[in-house]
C-alpha cells in the first residue's frame, strides 16, 4: 500500500467557492507558502481579492472545470452544495479532499441521518416525506412539535417550518412541497454547540473546544468558548467528532452541530448535522490557537500532519452580518481581533466579517 | 486643525516592495477587508501570489507610479530602501506612511545616528569618513577595535569591515571605499534586543515586548520572547521606542534594534539602527499576539485604533534559510506555527520562511 501524498509548499490549491470560508482558506494557504486558485461563478467573490488565480464560470461548465484541474495541484470546497457531477468530474482529474462522499452525506438530509444512525451516532427521531400523508404518517410517528424540512440547500434557516399543532401539518407541507422532505422531531434542546474536527489522509484525527452557538434570525450570532457543558459531556462530544470523521474516511476539516439536551445524570447529545467545510462556529481558532481551523484544513488535504488545536484563552466569536461592520474601525476594543471580508456590498443578513473577543 | 482620515474596508493599499514583508502585510490588509496592489520590478515577487492587483516597474518608472497612485487609495513601503524621488512622486500624489523622512534617516547611517542624536538617543560613538585621512582620525578618536560601514544600502552584514587593528585600516577602506562610510566604535555588546514600535497618525503609540536576536552569517538566525533583560531595560528600551516614533511622527511599525551592554547598576542600551517597516525580529507576533505586526501596520496607516500588543505566552522565531525549508512539513511539531514565503527558488542566504516555537 502506497502512502497517500504529501504535498509540499509551491502546490497550488484550487478552491471551489468563493466566498469568505475560501477566502480564510486561501489566506491560509499562503502562509504555508501555496498558491491558491478560486472557482467561482460570481464574479464580485470576495476570495478573488486575495489570489491572482481565479475561474469566473459555471459550476457545470466542463471546458471551464477542465482548465481548472489542470491549472490545480488539488482540489477542495468551501461549501457542501458542490453539485455531484462537479465533484465526480474533478475528483477524476486531480485529488479531490474531502471527497465526494462527504458531499453526498452531507447535501441530503436524509443520506446524512442515515449515514450518522449506521455510525451509531445518537440523532433526532425523524422521518421522509413526500407526501401529505407520509407527512400525517410521520407527525403520528413522532410526535409534536416537530419540523418539516427540505432535504436540500436548507441554509440559515431557509428551507423549514416548525409545525406546532396539527392546523399546521397542511401549510408547512404547502410551503415547501415541490422537493424530498424530511420530518424530525423539534429538539427542546438546552444549548446548541459545535465541535470542528480535521483528519489527515494518514488518519491523524485533531479536534478543537466546542464552542456554544447562540442564533439570531436563524443566523449564527455568537459562538463561545469554552461552551457550558461539563467535560463528560465535552469529552463525549469530542469522541463523537473522531467517530465521525474516521467513519466517512474525512479528509481535511468539517463542522459538526450538536444539541444538548436536559439528562440524567449526564445531558444527551444530539448531533444535529454535519458540515464538509470550514465552520462559521470555528471562526475564534484564528484568536486564540496557534493552528486555525483555515490552516488545519490546509494542512490535513495537503497530508501534513495536523496542527495542535488547543487554545491560549477563553474566546467569543460574533458575526458582523449586513449593516454591523459600518462604523467598525472606532467600534475596536482591546481584546478584540476583527476578521472582515471584503464583500462590496452589506445586504441584510449577508455575513460581513466577525470579531473574536478574547478574556486577556 | 481636521481630524486625519480613517480608511474604510476596501480600501485599496499600494505596496512598494514585492518580499515577504509586502506578502505578510497584504495578507493582514485581506484579514481587514482591504484591496491591495503591489508594486515591484521583480516579476517573481513571492508578493504577487496573494492579490490580484500588481504593477512590475522600475522605481523610477513615472509613468507606471503614476498608474499605480492611481490605482491605489494609499501607499506604505516593506523596505527602507525606497528612492527618494520615488516616495516624493508618490507622496505628492496620495497618502505615504510612514512617509518620506523615515525612509531619509533610514537609508542614510549618518543621516540616522544624526537623528538618535538630536532626540537624545544614547549610540554608539561614529565619525563620518570619505577619505582614508578621515579614517585614521576617526580611528584616533573612537579607538579600536570599530566598523567601518557604508552609510547607505548596508544590510545582513553586507557593507561593512571590522577594523581589529592598525594594520587593517588601508584593506578596509579600500574594500569600501567608493561611496560614503561611517566609522562606528564597536560595541562588546552583551545581547541585541529589539523593540516593535507602531503609532498611528492619531497619537496612539503601542510597542511589543522585546525580542533577543542571534544571528548567523550575518543574518537572524532567532528572536525569543522574553529577552533576557531586567524589568527596568525592558521599559527603557520601550520608552525609547515610543520617543523614536513621537520624534519622527511615525506612522505605522517600526523596528529599533538595540546593544544590550553591561552597565552598573543597569544595563546600558544603544541604539544600533532603525527600520521604517514591519521587522524580522517580530514574526513571533503572528503567534502570540492577537493583532500582530502586519495588521498592526495596517492598523496604524489607516489610521485604526492600535490593537493589544501583549502576549499570551512565551516565543521563539526562528529563520528558515536557504535549504532549510525542504522537507519542513515532517519537521513539524505541536508548538510550532510555520509561515512560508511562497519562493519558488531557494538560494543560500535567501530567507524562505519561518517557524515560530511556543511554549504551550
């Protein structure tokens, strides 16, 4: 057996995606010395500002992934809505981390529960729906409240309905009919955290603190570290983080969301879904780790061995999301490391940048 | 009297100067929201990798600084050998930091020691020299052994002869003579320290703890964090550094490299040289500080808030030289934060990254 390759400074990196997560990637490659290439439709991406390489084209456009792969070394995403073909095309061409497998878990919310309850991993009750009587079937099955959601392109809360009664069963498959769904049931959860893990390709597996998620219209607003959970609970949030990414074979970094849940003696842990990429929630490595999450996946595609993700301090991540970055030079406190993105133009609920806040 | 301008995400920075400093400080302007433009004659600047905005022209190229000012919303420099005429062209066009008379006290040893003078800066003792008469009576008065140096252009050790005895003041001068000289007595130092020292054009001044330099042929080899000085040096080197960039109305970081010298009851501190720019002697910032030297210059031309410069632990930056960059990824450990400079050709002497040791 062949050991997989290491690849060394001077490799070029291509990057699909480019929005801030492939902008922080390539910032990250450059300090390990790599050139960086951005694909990417939009051409006003944030992440073309930071390499002189990029593709403006489709995610189907063939000619255009062809000259890709060959201008690339590797290839790796920053969003899990890769379109398949595009990651099969690739993954034929040059070395594609994580993968497609990941990808295809982690787009279908239905794959992803079924690959997480094989694992063994503890997940919410749910059910598919396609119909309004699956849908009947499903709310009789599980209980409510519960919430209907797409099995697809679900993002910041777009793609979902909690239904709280049976008037509602009707309206919330109304709303989102036209595509696969999927039924589970409403977690009363106490606390949501987040815990972002890295493996390499020689199978060195390295996970950070959880940090504890608090969301502000369905968008991640702060994310604190260390979370307030006890360290059975933090160390059983770790160990699920190792299984997970050794069981799908996990090359590079991804997020996974948990839910805690009140218990006796200890609080259940409910994982809630996983994320092929860097994690909005593990933006506060940069502050107070000497390897960021952005530099660990850099490291785990390219096979170096991993970078100790312990931290220096206690840490709050707040994102800066549409109008908060006006104004931001005279906002900066001591304590304070800002993190913006260059994004043109502030729309509601477009994630401009985020302020790690550290206890010094 | 109007306040001075405070630069907005998306302003685009002019970088003069294509190194590792002008790729470390666009990659700290990216972490800000900010566009930047390089400027350099070298088509193979390690620079250009990390933005896509770059001029490649002489210095004296009108034509091109003109685009280039255009091109740009404000211009700083990674090298304090920037030509006079360069700086003026660009300063009459848009904002210069640090501006033109750090560069004029830095490029010129004279000019420099000068200037330490005036603002009450203890140094070395030197004598200007153009003739090998001068030489001898520089020779006279300040004794043996001493360095003749070039005053202009001198950098890791290039420029300069120690004058051990009579019989060595004929080969050293003329091994340098051709261009002015200066004769500096010899300092048996007991250590080199150095203090990074940024103000911004609002006032505020901040400065990092003192690093202890060694060097090898020439060239730093390490910098640790803390340097083996007392509580009271440490403070007089930072008060000396807040003194330097007051006197000059510095804007951005500088480094000021001191002679540590046995001393009753203290140790006494010489000024050997300044650098208008970012310094070699403070990388270890990228692991322990949470705003590091790059963004801190950032911080200080645009005229932001200066960030905390305190430390969350202790450091050691050592050099990555030459060869010393192949096979880094298996050299590794945890502990160890590497940055590397994206140089495609590893040459003896050339500096190609560097590794930043903590102690966790």
């Amino acid at each position: 057996m062949t050991e997989p390759e290491v690849f060394p400074p001077g490799t070029t990196i291509g990057i699909l995606g480019g929005g801030q997560l492939g902008r922080m990637l390539a910032l990250a490659a450059a300090r390990l010395g790599m050139k960086t290439h951005i694909y990417c439709p939009d051409p006003q991406s944030p992440a073309f500002e930071v390499t002189p390489h990029k593709t403006v084209a489709a995610y189907d456009d063939e000619k255009a992934l062809a000259r890709f792969a060959r201008a690339v070394d590797i290839v790796t995403y920053e969003f899990e809505n890769v379109p398949e073909p595009t990651a099969a095309f690739l993954a034929a061409r040059k070395p594609l981390a994580p993968g497609v497998r990941p990808l295809a878990v982690s787009q279908d919310r239905i794959a992803e529960k079924e690959f997480l309850g094989r694992s063994g991993t503890a997940i919410a009750p749910f059910r598919p729906v396609l119909t309004l009587e699956h849908l009947r079937a499903a709310v009789d099955a599980i209980g409510l409240p519960a919430v209907l959601k797409t099995t697809k392109f679900g993002y910041d809360g777009k793609g979902q309905r909690k239904i709280e009664r049976g008037a509602d069963i009707v309206s919330a498959f109304t709303a989102l009919s036209g595509s696969p769904l999927v039924l589970e049931a409403f977690i009363p959860f106490e606390r949501e955290i987040s815990v972002v893990v890295a493996r390499n390709a020689r199978g060195q597996i390295r996970d950070y603190d959880a940090a504890e998620n608090i969301h502000r219209n369905h968008i991640l607003h702060t994310s604190t570290v260390p979370a307030a959970i006890d360290d059975p609970t933090a160390r059983k949030a770790s160990r699920i983080a190792h299984q997970i990414a050794g069981a799908l074979d996990y090359v590079g970094v991804m997020g996974i969301e948990f839910f805690v849940l009140p218990g006796t003696p200890r609080p259940e842990l409910l994982v809630n879904e996983i994320a092929p990429r860097v994690h909005n929630s593990g933006h506060w490595t940069e502050a107070v780790c000497l390897t960021d999450q952005f530099e660990q996946h850099i490291r785990a595609i390219l096979n170096w061995p991993l970078g100790d993700p312990s931290r220096f301090a206690d840490v709050q991540m707040l994102n800066l999301v549409g109008d908060d970055l006006a104004g931001i030079s005279a906002k900066l406190r001591p304590g304070m490391q800002p993190h913006i993105y260059g994004k043109s133009e502030a729309r509601p609920g477009r994630k401009m940048g985020h302020i790690n806040r550290v206890e010094l």
